[in-house]
C-alpha cells in the first residue's frame, strides 16, 4: 500500500553511501575480506552482497547497470562454491539469488542464472536429503539444518521467489512441515528445539540446548517463510497447520502487554521449566532475534492465517519498539542485521504491508538516527552488518518502493 513518507534525507544518504561503493577496487579500504563472509560470493561480506545494492538501485532507476554489471562480473572470478554446505548467503544460491533480480529487470544474464540456478537445486535437495535422514532417525535439528542464513529456510525462501509453487518449493516446504511433527517418543520441547548452543554447536552454556525464536537462527525463518508460501498460495496439506504450531509455541512465550507485547530472543531448558523469561532478557529490536525480525514473522503469520488480532499483536509489538527511546538505543550499529537499518526496513516492511500509518509515523525518526550513526567513520561496507544494507534500507523508504522479486527476501521480510 502507498504511504506518504517523511525522509527527505534518506535518498541522498542512499546516494551517497552507493557512490562510496561504485568501483570494486577501493570499496574496501583494508582490501577484500578473507573467510566465508568474505571475497566474492557471500551476500553478507562479499562482493554479491554489494552487487545486490547496485542491482536494487538500477532496477528501480536511481542506478546505472554499469556499476551494477561491474559487481556481478567480481561476483562470479574464482570458484564458485556448488557444495552441500553452500546457502542462500553463500556460493552458487547466493549469486543466484542475485543474478535472478538482475537478470528480472534486464533479460540479461539467463544462461549464468540457469546454472547458478541447476547448482542450488542440487544443493537444496542434498540437504533436504540430509534433514530426512535426521527426522528419520528421530534426533533434534543441527542449527544449519532449517535456519535462513545456512539452512532450508534460506533456500525455501528463494526457491519460493524464483519459481513459485513449482516441485523443488514443494519439497522444501514439504520439509519445513515436517519441522514441526512432534518426533517420535520425544516429549517435552517442540521438535525444533536445538541440542547445541547459539553458535550452532555443543557449548557448556547450553547443556539442554535452546529454543530459537530468532528470524536469522529460530523457527522465525520457517515461520515466515511458510506465511509467504501461504499468502503466494501454495496449497500443501499441512502447511497452515504448521504455521499455527510455530504459532501456538511463540504465542506460549510472548512476554509483555497487548500494547507492548515482545518475544524472547531463545530460551533455554530452566527458563522452559519455570515457565518464565526475565523482563531484563527482552532482546535489542534487531532483526536477527528482536522485535524486527520476530513481529514481522507474526504478521506474516497473521496475514496468511487470516487472524487480525495475530496481526494486530505483531503491528503493536513493532511500535512498542519504536516507540521506546531506552529500546531504540539499543541499537547502537548500523547494520541489517543487529542494527537500525534491520529495524527501519522490517518496520517500512510492516507498515507497507497493512498501510499502517502508526508504525510509518514513526519511520522518520528511526531513519534520522540510521542517517546520524552513519556519519560516524570506520563502517564496513558489506550488506549484513554495513553501509551497503543500510543504504538499501534507506534507498527503500526513499523511493518508498521494493519491486519484486524483493530484494529484502535474503531476511524473510518479503
């Protein structure tokens, strides 16, 4: 829905920080980042992270396809990486993931796309494959198994953009139904309750292991991104009831008022026992475990349930985030994923949604802060964490516009 937005200086700062990054050779000031989140093919750290910005900006005509081919050329030198482990953040469906919105809005680049596109199939069902003998088995999740950055949920969510209701989408929700099915002679937790600490795995601080709520680690991505296959259409048995047991589960562990309700970030097997999470254990509203990534999965939720106190609880959760100066500075970073750009985006994103004025009154503000932080120096310049998803966040409640396929898909926003 088309909302009248107050940020006349959110599209120059946008601009800006997209100048800052135009040429590959001397966007980053250290030199290209080593590591999985590094040099070219991640979407975090890398070079199809930055590629996406520039693809975002000329596809919606405040970019040249230049710059934006120049990006895509570094994001394919060198091997690409067709392995099990590869993920929508990483290797062949990171860059497929880019090159389908380039390839969208332009014609070009069909024949890369096609393969890059052949690879994450592969990948997809070697690890459908993977989490079947799990389920099979009988044993609890691995971390990477169904979350957005590493996992199922990832792939679904691209698959889902990229071709819709076709078999490969199917399967991978068929999956994520199957999530949710309490395992066999296995009481007490839900079945995505997880034997390994937040890092994904053993830690002695989580001897029980944790529930994840989180939209980057928790059921958050599947719940979301079943909600999208729901409101796209996809008709599988089982998928709306799937939906409300994620549901049923987050709904046991919302926390707070009807004008300020919060879910946890994780919880833990003594705060599971008693019942109970501290009020001092409310996470920052940061997408990856807050308010931005878990209201936004609720709306979704509400939306595709047809359930509009699910989405009036979710829309009131975001601005009770807002809305609270001791919670905005929280968050003190700039980024996607820990910071105020994740919380401008999902909010510009819930409000877009239902043409909530409320929660658009309030995006002003929040863009000031983003704009101000940034002019503080030593930023990276990666999508995640850096200027360059803080600039799409910006560009995006500049323009006011997201065409699809959605560029803020890689977060389960869209």
């Amino acid at each position: 829905m088309s909302m009248t937005l107050g940020v006349p200086a959110a599209l120059p700062a946008a601009d800006a920080l997209a100048r800052a990054v135009a040429d590959p050779s001397t966007a980053w000031s250290a030199g290209r980042p080593d590591g999985w989140r590094g040099w070219p093919q991640s979407l975090a750290g890398g070079a199809a992270g930055i590629a996406l910005l520039h693809v975002e900006r000329a596809r919606t005509g405040h970019g040249d396809w230049d710059t934006a081919h120049r990006w895509l050329t570094e994001t394919v030198r060198g091997q690409i990486s067709g392995a099990v482990n590869a993920n929508l953040y990483f290797g062949a469906p990171a860059l497929a993931f880019v090159f389908h919105r380039a390839e969208s809005a332009t014609g070009r680049y069909g024949r890369i796309l096609r393969r890059l596109d052949e690879a994450t199939i592969r990948v997809t069902r070697a690890q459908l494959a993977q989490a079947h003998q799990r389920l099979a088995r009988g044993e609890r999740p691995p971390m990477e198994e169904f979350d957005l950055i590493r996992g199922l949920s990832g792939l679904g969510a691209y698959h889902l953009s990229r071709y819709g209701d076709a078999q490969v989408t199917e399967e991978v929700m068929a999956y994520l139904i199957r999530l949710t099915e309490p395992l066999p002679d296995m009481a007490g937790p839900p079945p995505w309750w997880m034997n390994v600490g937040t890092t994904g795995a053993l830690h002695p601080d989580y001897p029980g292991g944790h529930g994840n709520f989180g939209l980057a680690h928790g059921i958050g991505a599947p719940l979301a991104v079943m909600a999208r296959a729901l409101l796209y259409g996809l008709n599988l048995p089982g998928l709306a009831d799937a939906v409300e047991r994620i549901c049923a589960w987050t709904d046991r562990w919302r926390q707070g008022s009807g004008s300020g309700p919060w879910w946890p970030g994780l919880i833990d097997p003594d705060q599971a026992t008693a019942g109970h999470v501290a009020p001092e254990l409310r996470p920052r509203p940061s997408w990856c475990y807050g308010a931005a990534g878990t209201a936004r999965a609720q709306q979704l939720a509400g939306l595709a349930l047809c359930d509009p106190d699910r989405v009036h609880t979710a829309e009131s959760a975001i601005l009770a985030a807002l809305r609270n100066p001791a919670q905005l500075g929280r968050l003190s970073e700039i980024g996607l994923c820990h910071g105020m750009a994740g919380l401008l985006h999902a909010s510009w994103r819930m409000a877009t949604e239902t043409g909530s004025q409320a929660i658009a009154a309030e995006l002003p503000n929040i863009a000031d802060r983003l704009i101000t932080a940034l002019d503080r120096s030593g930023h990276d310049p990666e999508l995640l964490d850096g200027t360059t998803g803080a600039a799409l966040a910006l560009h995006t409640i500049g323009t006011n516009h997201a065409p699809a396929p959605h560029w803020d898909t890689f977060l389960a926003l869209a």
